[in-house]
C-alpha cells in the first residue's frame, strides 16, 4: 500500500484503521517537515500540536480492546529507516531547550527525574510508527494496528506525552513571562540533583528560546 493509497476512496474513512493510519502518517510528514529547519520559528507550536493530535490516535488505540495480530511470528520488514539525521536537524532546532527532566513512572514512589532530549524521543516515536506504517502500507492491517497499539504501551505513548509535557513548559514559560535559568549542566549523560531541576527566573527563554521559535518575547 502506498502513499497514494492511503488515502484512497476505496479505504472506508470512517474505519478505525484507516483513521489511525492517517494521523499516524500526518505525524510522520509534519514533524520530517519541521526537522528541515525551513520555519523554525513555528516549531514548538506547531510540535506541540502534532504530538497533541498524535496522542488523540494513542488514545483511541489504548481504550481499544486487545488487538492481536493474524500471524503468531511477525513478518520481516527488513532494515529500519535510518533517523539519524531527523534526530540531529530536531536537536539543533531545538537547542536550548531540547534537554528536559521527565519522571519515568509517576506511580513509582520516590522516582528521582531523570533527563531526556525531545530530539530523541521524537525519533523514537517515528521509529515505532514508522514499523507500524510499514506493515499498514504491505496491506497487513491486524498487524499494523497491533504493532501500534503494542508500542503505544510499550514506549511511544509515555515517550510522546513526556515530550508534549515539555512542550507545553516551554510555551508555559514564555506566555506567562516565565524565563527559565540557563540550561547549561543538564544534559542526558549526568546525574540530575534537586538543584539543577529548580529553574529560576532567567534570561534563556527571553533571548534564545522565545524569539527564534516564534512564542514571542517576554515583556
């Protein structure tokens, strides 16, 4: 199944697979757009709203019944696309606010943050939807869908909605006049203490974050 006929008359758009696949796919085009840099002044908002809409499917997939694939051994796609250089263009999009703090497990009592990279974990996702997709374009919808709604658990839903909490801190700060401190010294590869998490009023978010991603500068 290609590209083409995603969204051909033939697929009933108002089955769920097909409602799926489609705001699977919108998610893959728009966020591979915004990586090429060409408007990064819209590129917290507009991330903010795809991972929104993205989650709606994750959603719809999660209080769905168990979805168990046709085959008992799942079929070989062959090599996975390299996202390598979607998670570089995102990063460098994004710095300096790429590297956040996430609580893996907020039910895990006494769970320390630990750091992540929106860059990162965008891929992440992209990398499970695009399994999925892949299964969906070859006609095995059962699979496609099981492989979503499997990873939807697994990785891709606390990824996403990790990712569109910092989102929303972002804009959060710069709507309500809430720079945040620099960010230097908190990176994935190092131990995050209490001190490093409390953000202060700072200047970051004024000077580097709200004007060239488009949220306006704070006042």
């Amino acid at each position: 199944m290609s590209d083409a006929t995603l969204h051909a008359t033939a697929l009933n758009p108002d089955d769920f697979s097909v409602q799926i696949a489609d705001q699977v796919e919108s998610f893959l085009v728009a966020v591979t757009e915004v990586a090429k840099g060409d408007e990064p002044a819209s590129a917290v908002p507009f991330l903010l709203l795809e991972v929104s809409q993205l989650l709606l499917a994750g959603g719809r997939l999660g209080a769905h019944e168990d979805i168990v694939p046709d085959e008992r051994y799942e079929p070989d796609l062959g090599p996975e696309p390299d996202v390598d250089q979607l998670r570089e263009n995102l990063a460098r999009l994004l710095d300096p606010i790429d590297v956040y703090s996430e609580v893996f497990d907020p039910y895990e009592p006494r769970t320390a943050p630990v750091p992540a990279r929106i860059s990162d974990d965008l891929a992440g996702v992209i990398t499970d939807l695009r399994h999925g997709m892949a299964h969906f374009r070859s006609g095995r919808t059962t699979e496609a869908l099981w492989w979503w709604q499997f990873s939807y658990f697994s990785n891709w839903g606390p990824t996403a909605s990790a990712v569109l909490r910092a989102l929303q801190s972002v804009l959060i700060h710069v709507r309500l006049n809430q720079p945040l401190e620099e960010l230097d010294g908190l990176d994935t590869d190092q131990a995050v203490g209490d001190e490093t998490l409390e953000f202060e009023a700072g200047k970051v978010m004024a000077e580097e974050i709200g004007g060239p991603l488009g949220t306006g500068p704070t006042t």
